[in-house]
C-alpha cells in the first residue's frame, strides 16, 4: 500500500482529484508521490549503495560551513525584517542554533517542506554519482558541501516546515517564486551564480517572477504564503479570487497539457504567467476567459474544454496589457539589474544538470521593445533557456516604445558589466532621456553611451 506524501504534496493530490476526476492520472501520481518518491528519499541517504550519499550525514559546524551559515543568518535576519518567525520557518532563530539542533544536511532537510517523502535537490542520484567521482578526486568534503550542496539545502528550508496544509494549495509557480526570492535573500550567488555549481539549475527565472510577485503584492505578504497552514486562502487573499482562480486553473492545465510533473520547463513560461498575472489586475482582453477559469476551478471536475491561458496569454502583446500603461517606479529599474544578470549564465549537462557564470557570446545583450524580452545568441554547450531571454519590465519598455526605439543592443558586454549594462538600459528610459528612434546600439563598457 502506499504511504503518506509531505502534507503540502497530499493537499496537491486531492486537488488533483477535485479537478480532473480521472482516476488513472490519480493512480499514476499516487504510485510516484505516496511510493516512488518516498523509496527514492530513503534511497538518497543509503551511504552503502551511494558513497556522496555520506556528505548528508557528515557532521556541520560553522567553521566548516561558513557560506551555508551566512545564507542561513540572512534567510532568518529576511523573516525577521517582515515580521516572520524564523523559528517557526526553519526550526531555529539563526544558524548556530540551527546546526546544533540539526547538525547534518539529512537532519535539517527532514523537517522541512517536503522533507518527509521526497527527495532533497541537489542530491539525486546523478548528482550523487557527480560528488562522488569528486570526492575520488580528492575534493575536500566539507567543501563540496558548503559550494555545491548547501544552495539546495537553503531552498528547501525557503519552502517552509512540513505542517498541516488545509485546503488546496497555493499555484505551484507562485510557491517556487517566493521560495526563490527568499532563497536570493538568503545568497544571491544560489540563483546568479558568480562560481560553478553554486547555483541552483533553472532557478533564475523563478527569482525574476518571484519579484515581480513582491512588487504588486509585499514581498512580506508573498514569503508569509511558504509557512502559511492555508496557502490558497492566503494566495486568495493578495491576488484577489478572481486571479487566484484562474492562475490555479492555468497551472493544471499546463500540468495536464504537458503531462509531466512542473519543474525545469516552467521558468521558461514566466513570461507568460507574467503576463496572465498582469491580465488580472484590470480591463484585459484576457478578462472574459480569466472569469470562466475562475469559474471553472470554483466548479472543481471535470474541468470544461476552455482555451489554455498560458497560451492565450503568450499570444497577446504587452501593449493590449495593463502593465504597458502603467507608470515606471524604481521597483521596475531594480529589475533590470537581476533580469541582465540571469542572462549570465549557462546550464549544461555534464552527468548531472549543472550551472555556470558565462558572459554573453560575443559580448552582445539585445532588448526587443515590443515584446519586453531580453536575448542573447545560443550557447553552444547550453541545454536549457537556449538561446537565454530573461523579461524586461513592460512599463520601461512602453516608455522607449513612445520615444521610437524598437530594439537595443549592448555590446562589449561581461559578467561584470551588468550594472552598467542594468543603468544604461534605465538611462534610456528615464523621463529626461532625448528621444532616439530606432535601432540602438550602445556600448556597455569603457566612456560613457
């Protein structure tokens, strides 16, 4: 018979069960989420079968890791600053007390969110088969930990405990984007990586969406929604029921759709849930379709034949939009430094699903206007957001649409020009800037544009 999942992931099976009302997917995912799943965690931590697997049982202390302490003072000095209990998030006020309670990787990982059946990122068993031919190389343990293990340590315990969820749960994009804005808290170099292997794979775009959900929403607000024991309700209660309906829905159906549990491929939507979101927050040519979403997802199973909304968001411009004739804020500007930034890096697949700092290839960033989307060429060794585009914020893009510009390039760019590159980009947009029609090409290093 199966187990039980992690409360927050039984809360997703019966929501599953509410929607779809087909009993084969529900026997498929309560095989993998209540049987698969659970033997794979039990498997993780097995050193007789993976030797790295001894990294998760291996003794922490400060002095041994320092990255992951520091990470963790910030993740609770975060908490703190919006009124959250550190204690109730990660089972302690501040590092030290943390490890002395649960001085091992397995012991800080368990009762986290999703501690109790599923697998901790970072240490899958190809991961695990990476580590280990470090360690054979003769990595330094404590090392290996604190570089490549402990930014997905922090991500998990970004989630929250694994306390009772009542009632659904709270869109699975919205969770991973405040998880990954707390965990950008905690240590920017989890999701923009500055070494190798430091940073979480694919974790960047979640950071960008999650941002933008602390802009409309509190940043406060959104990271109450990770240790909240009703995180729909709470979801509900800043997106309004409307929004946070049809968002709901949106996911499921992207879910079914694809037929694959949510992971990797999400990031490179959220430039659709960006806009799905923006849609919701007044008067769009999305409106009618977001109210029989809502409706639906009221109404639970079967779900009607309604058009995809990611798709249909996807389909419509930013200028039929709300967000196009919004007024630029300096929240807006601080985005662009971040959005350059996830454009620095690659992900490769080199045995296990890795990340890198990369500079762009030919050192060249371009802007489309229209579209609000930043780019850069391919990669020859990227597996994954290739070629890498990041969002740019609609209502700076408006501003240089007005002016006539339809594109931008940086050239001359590198990793260590991205703050230059991010205060060129606001330059042009800033109500004093002359207008320059056209195609712009500008340089992001050396005397001024």
């Amino acid at each position: 018979m199966p187990g039980e999942a992690p409360p927050l992931v039984e809360a997703t099976l019966r929501e599953a069960r509410r929607l779809t009302g087909d009993e084969a997917l529900h026997a498929r995912l309560d095989a993998w989420y209540r049987g698969q799943q659970p033997a794979l965690r039990r498997q993780q931590l097995e050193t007789d079968a993976w030797p790295a697997a001894a990294l998760l049982h291996r003794p922490l202390t400060p002095a041994r890791a320092p990255r992951l302490c520091a990470a963790l003072d910030a993740l609770a000095a975060t908490l703190s600053a919006h009124g959250l209990s550190p204690q109730h998030h990660l089972g302690a006020p501040d590092a030290a007390a943390l490890l002395a309670a649960r001085p091992t990787l397995a012991a800080l990982y368990a009762p986290s969110c999703f501690g109790p059946g599923v697998p901790m990122l970072g240490a899958g068993l190809t991961e695990q088969t990476r580590l280990a031919q470090a360690l054979a190389a003769g990595a330094d343990p404590d090392a290996l930990i604190d570089l490549q293990l402990a930014p997905t340590l922090v991500h998990e315990l970004c989630h929250g405990p694994a306390g009772a969820t009542q009632g659904p749960p709270a869109p699975w994009m919205v969770v991973e984007a405040a998880a990954a804005l707390l965990g950008w808290r905690a240590d920017p170099r989890h999701l923009l990586p500055q070494v190798p292997d430091e940073a979480l794979p694919a974790a960047a775009p979640f950071l960008l969406l999650g941002q933008e959900l602390a802009d409309r929403f509190g940043e406060g607000p959104l990271l109450a929604l990770l240790s909240s024991p009703r995180p729909f309700a709470a979801w509900e209660a800043l997106a309004g029921p409307v929004a946070a309906r049809a968002l709901a829905l949106a996911e499921w159906q992207d879910w079914l759709t694809r037929g694959e549990p949510p992971l990797y491929p999400d990031g490179l939507r959220v430039p659709a849930w960006s806009k799905l979101l923006d849609a919701a927050s007044a008067p769009s040519p999305l409106t009618p379709l977001l109210a029989q979403a809502a409706d639906a997802w009221e109404r639970g199973a079967p779900l009607p034949a309604l058009p995809i909304l990611l798709d249909a968001a996807a389909a419509t411009p930013w200028a039929a939009l709300p967000a196009w004739s919004r007024a630029p804020s300096d929240r807006h500007g601080r985005r662009v430094d971040s959005a350059l930034a996830a454009l620095m890096q690659v992900h490769r697949w080199d045995g296990a699903f890795t990340t890198a700092p990369a500079d762009p290839p030919d050192g060249l960033v371009h802007l489309d206007v229209s579209t609000a989307r930043l780019h850069v060429a391919r990669r020859p060794d990227g597996v994954w957001n290739e070629p890498a585009a990041a969002p740019f914020p609609p209502p700076l893009a408006r501003r240089l649409a007005d002016r006539g510009v339809t594109q931008v390039t940086l050239t001359g760019v590198s990793r260590l020009d991205v703050p230059r590159a991010a205060a060129i980009l606001r330059g042009l947009c800033d109500a004093d800037a002359a207008p320059r029609p056209g195609v712009l090409t500008l340089p992001a290093s050396g005397g001024p544009p």
